[in-house]
C-alpha cells in the first residue's frame, strides 16, 4: 500500500504536547482543511509515519490535535501548513 498514514507518539509526548498548548508555549500555526489545530511543539518529536514517501518515518515537532472532550494528537509532515486565513475549512 501507498501513502498509508499512521502516527507514533508516545502518551507522554502527545500530554506535553496538549499541556503546550495549555501553557501558550505551543505555536500554533493555524487550522487544517478539516478544521483540526496544526501546531508545532519545540522539544516534543514524534514521528510522521507516511510509507507513500521517500521518508517513511519522518521525524517532526509539527502535531495536529483533534478533538476537544478527548483530544487525539497526531504527529504530521514538518512541512504542514494550515489554510490560509479566511478560507473555511472543508
């Protein structure tokens, strides 16, 4: 199979990641085409795991946070950039 995604982050990185946020040290770069948070994380790597590339695990400080109740954390290309301003999420 081709660009199969998956994400590998351990609990404990994916909490710094949400606690980031919290404390207002995560910059967050904008919102994805499907409305999630894109955010980059300084000092917290997960691993962008996309075996469709020439990078199949692809180190990254860039996440996506899905969810509000129960939020999932998903590492993502260190290239990711959100919509621009204005434009509505699909």
């Amino acid at each position: 199979m081709t660009g199969v995604q998956t994400c590998a982050l351990p609990i404990s990185d994916a909490q710094a990641v949400l606690d980031a946020v919290q404390d207002g040290s995560a910059d967050i770069l904008g919102r994805t085409k499907s409305g999630h948070i894109l955010l980059r994380v300084q000092g917290v790597e997960g691993v962008n795991v996309n075996t469709g590339t020439l990078n199949p695990a692809q180190p990254t400080d860039v996440f996506i946070v899905k969810g509000t109740t129960r939020p999932s954390v998903v590492p993502t290309s260190p290239a990711a950039t959100p919509i621009p301003p204005g434009r509505a999420a699909e």
